[in-house]
C-alpha cells in the first residue's frame, strides 16, 4: 500500500491523501457459500469506522469489516459485519426492494472521477442490491448488472459474499486499472437507521465517493464482451362483461426477443423485437377526483431503466412510459474517459399525447409514431457536468415534435452551486381533433387539428450546501405553446420563483435528529399576474426509538383559479413512520385544513380530510402481511355537503419461499372507482435477466341489475410470461 496526493480538488474544500492499494490477484476461484474462512486470508481488509447517519462522522459502535481480492474476471468483496443477530431487519425479497433492511454494500467509481459512483451490494437475508449516482442528487435503483452473492447468519451478526464481473462494469481498459471505492452498512439495531462508512462524508455534496480516501489499484484484469441474449414467451387472456353477458377472449400468444450486445470496452447496444412492456404488477391508484393536471407513474420496465439516470432532468422533458406500446426499441450507451452519450429509437403502436396549461392538462392518444432520444452528458472539474438532450416525436397521423434541451449542474466557491435547465420545442400537432375543448393559447387551440407553434421553458437553481445548513433559489418559466411529446409536462403558461432554507440538527440522545424547514413560492401567470403565494414550514424528527416524525404547514395567502380568486388559507400535515421490532411497521400520514375544490361547476375553498394509515407484519422471514387504508374528502363549509369522499382500502401479503421466487396476493376496494380489485401473482427472478411471472387481476363492481347489489365481475385478465437468459 503506498500513498499519492491528490492535491486541491473540490475547490480547496479538502485535501485528500489517497492511500493506493495494490491487491495482489487471486489464483484461486473463490467457493461463494456467504462464509469468510481462509479463501481469504490475503485480502486486504476495511475497517468501516465512522457513523455518517444519522451522526455526522462520528465513531462507529458497531463493528464491521470488509475485505477485497479480486482475479482476472472477478472482484470479490466479502463483509463481516457484527451485532446482535436478533434485531437484524430481514426478509426474504426481491430484488431492490431492501434498502429498508440491514445490508453491507460497496461503493465503486470505476473512472475514478467522481461521475458516476455505483452502488454493489446485500441484505442480510441475502437479496441483492445496485444502484447508480451520478453527479446529482439522487439515487437511481433501476440500474442493475449481473453479479452473484450469499450470505451467512452467525451467532455474532452476519456475513456476505459478493461476486462481481468485471464484464458487468465500465472503465478504460488499461494495464492498471484505479478503482476509487468505499463501503458502507445499514442497521436498525442502535434503534434507528444508521448508517457505517469506512469514510468520512460530507452531505452537503452531491456525490458519494467524494471524500473516500481510498483506490484499488487492479492488475491485468480483463472486460469480456458481453452478448446477452433473451427470448420470451407470453399468454395473455381477457374477459370482459359486454351488454350483461361476460365473455373471455381467445388467449393472446407473443413472441419476442431481447438482447445486450457490448460494442467496445465503453459502449454497449441493447434490443428488443416486439417486447412484452405490460405491467405486470399494477401501479399503486392514485386518488384523481379533485385533479385537473394528468399524473405521472413509475417506469417499471426493464428495457427503458438502464441509462434512465442520464434522462432524468429537473423540466420533465423524457418521461420513457410516454412510449406506450412499442413495436421494437433500439438503445445505444456510450461512457467514455469524462462523457457519456445515448441514443434511444422506437416505434410506439399507441402515443399518448399531453399538452397543458396553467390550470388544466389535456390527454390523448395520438395513434402510432416514432420516437427519437439522443443524451450526451459531460463531466467538468468539481463534480460538475453539462448536457444536451434532443428529442424527436413523428406522427403516423401528422404532425411532430422537436425538442433541443441543455442543462447542467457546476459546482463553485467551495458550497455553491448552480443547476440550469433551458430548453426550446417546435411543434406540429398530429391532426386527429381528440381533444374536446373551447380552451386557447396565444391564438391557437388545444385541440389537435394540425397547428404549429414554439414554446421554451427554463429551470434555474442556486443553492449554498455548508454542513447540514441548506438554502437556495429557483426561477422556473414553461411557455404556452413548450411541448415535450416524449415527456411529461404537469404545468405550463406560468413562471414561478422559488425560495428556500433547512436546518439539521444532531444529538447523540433519544432524539438523533431534528430538522427544520422553510419555503416560499410565487407563481405567476406569463402576463405577470400572481396566482398563488405560498409559505412552508415543515419539522422533521428521528429518534433512537425506529420512531420518525414529520409536520407540515402550506400557507396560500392567495391562489388563483381561471376568473375565480381565493384568498387566504392553510392545511397542516402529520406523519409518522414507527418500527417497534423487526416483525411490526406502521405508518400513518394525514392531512386536515382548506382545499379549493377544483372539479366541481364553481370551485370553493372546501374543507379537507385526507388519512393514509398502513401496518405491515412479518411473522417471520418469508411472509409479509399489509393493510393500507386512504381516505379523502372534500366538504363544502356552508352546507356541510361533501363534494368528494372516499377511500381506497387494500389486503396485501406476500410470501417468499427464498430471494428469487415469491407468491404476492392483493385485494383492494376503490370507492372512488365503485369497484374491488383482485391482484395474484407468481414471480421467480433469479436474476435480471431470467424471469416468470404468472397471475391475473380481476375487477369487481356492484350489479345494477340486482336487488341485494351483489358483486359481479366485470374484466378479468390471466397472465403468463417466461423469459430466458443465453449468453453467447
């Protein structure tokens, strides 16, 4: 081990000494059972020493060691980890779904450069997590490779293997190769989550590894190409009630294939021929009564989560489950020495199409189209970067959509930094005349009949990061006439200025952590007219009991609706988040005050109630039981009439027989919707790549037809899907 100075970086904020380790290589393939014996023995070996949450660097109290060998195909990262083996929080679960467990991970930056840091790591219980940061604020779990792990209960805590494919990892392939890294533990056994490092860090900074003070120095090791290859095989049958009588469709059979090809040592191309892109588990409902603007969900496809980071920006402007239904997709990635480019090409069966406004969204479906991403990111000095972001949308019906987009973040003066988003759109609108409405803007109609027009938007954001004191300032603007036809634009016609300041505070006691918050917004309409002045306060506690506190107040002093003007009101909101063991979780959010009731003929300041409460049992490590109940309403505070009422109330459970295979079931009734809602599911996943899913969902309402209102079922859906993984 030898030492190199890495000289002022960060501007000036630390002067690192990196400590080179040069690891010698393995000879020996390692057995991977989960236990640390003599395989090990020559591994170099990290003492995760500090507390990074929720104390700031403090010294670790409990006692965990990882260790680090590697060959010419494998990294292999083994953890000790010590505690009371009683108060692990563990189950049995899929893959990504455990970051709310304890877990030992390691942390990589393959460049050395502190652009992209990846996170390698395992429960407890032995599933399995990755993710990706890039040089923002936020983590991505959709990134996944294929690496190989087990662990071991002891009477002393726990230990884990992992196994790691150099194939799976970019980097310059060179002779030596410097790998930055770092290595960190979550456990709930102090009381509350925490969080061990074998580095200090510092949370005003917007990456991971940047205070890591350790490189793996790695000899001759080598990057095969990797050529994935994945067919799949899908049954699908429907049934539907139609004039009284319920009938069922003839099964739907597909084909279709996928595929990763590695280009270069920097560049891979991955394919998919007539994919399956269904959803498999249905999304979470979302309560819509009092809501004028289209919502948004998760994208949970596997094709379109790897290089979903680099998308991702702070207008909206990709949004990949705006490709509904493709025929076929194309994705090139490419990460070079301080840049990365992507390109993504598809062709979309069914297009949905969003256009807004400053009071309202407008959604379709404009028929069949083609779909055109190109993303180039570079990275500058001080974890800084900037981008380009062009996309195309043509339609079969007419009609297209040009988006030039540059954006960045750059970091200056030791604890600031500005974040910018500008982007420019010319649009012709597919003529299909789906939109029913009277609505205009700037001359034109929101209706689609062929129109032309241009639009920009900005997003501009300085903030000052020192410590655990946060503050900054943010001017947004999205023009009338600003499309994103391949992404998701909530709000548009307005201008807005944003301001706001938090405050952390930590104690080694019952309370850990108290944090206060502050915030301003005013929004204007683009003739400069306000149209809502809004105050936040909000109070966040943690305490060494798994106990978590949040209250919340928005003040509008005023908000404008269309020709109507509201003046003052408030809502307040209370949340809690509570773990008394590992078997038990409970969370409970609610929300009461004033409300303008936007969807009814003349919108009024109504009174809110609105109250999410959930509790989750384990009875032991493989089956999880759920209950969640929402309830919402809106009443008129002169006639004490409610305008809206309603709950969603669900059933969950799921039990997992190991990590890759799991039976869920989920019964849920939507009073909102008027119906029950039946959800089973078969999973087995050993891998990302490897998969077979079996289940169904039916809907229920009650009969009109009779007299007791029984329940009758009115669609249903069975479905099978096998996916299989060739390496070639």
């Amino acid at each position: 081990m030898r030492r190199e100075s890495h000289g002022k970086s960060l501007m000036n904020r630390y002067l690192l000494t990196l400590f080179i380790l040069s690891v010698p290589i393995t000879t020996n393939a390692l057995n991977l059972d989960g236990v640390i014996d003599a395989e090990w023995e020559n591994a170099i070996s990290y003492e995760l020493s500090f507390e990074i949450d929720p104390a700031l660097n403090g010294k670790s109290t409990l006692k965990t060691t990882a260790l680090v060998q590697y060959d010419n195909e494998y990294l292999y990262i083994g953890f000790k980890v010590y505690g009371d083996p009683q108060k692990l929080y563990g189950t049995y679960r899929s893959r990504d779904t455990g970051f709310n467990e304890d877990y030992v991970a390691l942390i990589l930056d393959p460049y050395n450069d502190n652009r992209v840091n990846l996170g390698i790591g395992v429960t407890s219980m032995g599933s399995q997590l990755d993710w990706k940061h890039l040089s923002s604020r936020d983590d991505d779990a959709s990134w996944n490779i294929l690496f190989f792990s087990k662990t071991q209960i002891t009477d002393w805590g726990y230990t884990a293997e992992l196994q790691i494919p150099f194939s799976e990892l970019q980097f310059d392939e060179k002779d030596i190769n410097k790998f930055r890294l770092g290595f960190i533990r979550k456990s709930y056994e102090k009381g509350i989550a925490t969080l061990f490092s074998d580095f200090k860090t510092d949370p005003s900074l917007n990456c991971t590894l940047c205070t890591a003070d350790k490189v793996l120095e790695l000899e001759g090791i080598k990057k095969s190409k990797r050529k994935y290859f994945y067919p799949y095989f899908t049954a699908n049958q429907a049934g539907n009630r139609d004039s009284g009588e319920f009938k069922t469709s003839n099964p739907d059979l597909e084909l279709g294939v996928s595929g990763l090809y590695d280009v270069s040592a920097k560049s891979f191309l991955e394919f998919t021929i007539n994919p399956d892109f269904s959803q498999v588990e249905a999304d979470a409902p979302q309560i819509d009564v009092n809501e004028t603007f289209a919502l948004r969900y998760p994208e949970k496809r596997t094709f379109f989560l790897e290089g979903l980071d680099l998308l991702k920006n702070t207008l909206g402007t990709v949004y990949t489950r705006s490709i509904n239904n493709p025929q076929n997709a194309l994705k090139f990635i490419q990460q070079n020495d301080n840049s990365t480019f992507l390109l993504l090409s598809s062709i979309d069966e069914s297009s949905p199409y969003q256009s807004s406004s400053l009071y309202r969204s407008y959604l379709t479906n404009a028929g069949k189209s083609r779909v055109t991403i190109a993303r180039y990111k570079k990275s500058l000095p001080n974890v800084s970067n900037i981008g380009l972001l062009v996309t195309n949308r043509d339609y079969d019906a007419g009609g297209d959509s040009t988006l030039l987009e540059l954006d960045g973040i750059i970091n200056f003066l030791d604890y600031y930094s500005l974040e910018f988003d500008l982007a420019q759109s010319d649009s012709t609108e597919p003529n299909t005349n789906n939109i029913d409405t009277s609505d205009t803007f700037s001359k034109h109609t929101y209706e689609l009949d062929g129109e032309s027009f241009t639009g920009d938007a900005h997003n501009i954001r300085i903030s000052r990061d020192k410590d655990d004191f946060f503050t900054g300032i943010r001017f947004k603007k999205v023009s009338e006439g600003f499309r994103a036809d391949v992404g998701y634009i909530r709000q548009a016609a307005y201008k807005e200025a944003n301001f706001w300041t938090r405050k952390a505070f930590r104690f080694d006691s019952t309370i850990r952590l108290i944090s206060l918050r502050a915030s301003n917004q005013n929004r204007y309409d683009l003739e400069g007219n306000k149209v809502r002045d809004r105050y936040e306060y909000a109070v966040r506690m943690e305490t060494s009991k798994n106990l978590y506190l949040n209250f919340e107040t928005k003040l509008d002093l005023s908000e404008t609706y269309y020709q109507y003007n509201f003046g003052k009101k408030s809502k307040t909101n209370f949340s809690i988040d509570y773990y008394p063991s590992e078997k038990w979780f409970f969370n409970s959010n609610s929300e009461i005050g004033e409300e303008i009731a936007y969807s009814i003929d003349e919108p009024i300041i109504a009174d809110l109630k609105s109250i999410n409460n959930g509790v989750y049992y384990k009875p032991n490590n493989n089956l999880v039981i759920g209950f969640n109940s929402r309830y919402y309403e809106l009443k008129d505070p002169d006639t004490n009439k409610k305008l809206f009422a309603g709950s969603i109330d669900s059933i969950s459970s799921s039990y997992s027989f190991n990590n890759d295979l799991i039976i869920k079931a989920k019964l849920e009734k939507n009073e909102f919707q008027d119906h029950y809602f039946l959800e089973s599911l078969i999973k087995w996943a050993p891998n990302p790549y490897i998969i077979f899913y079996a289940g169904g969902a039916q809907f229920f309402n009650k009969s009109e037809f009779s007299t007791d209102n029984d329940l009758r079922l009115e669609t249903s859906n069975i479905y099978l899907k096998f996916q299989y993984f060739y390496s070639l």
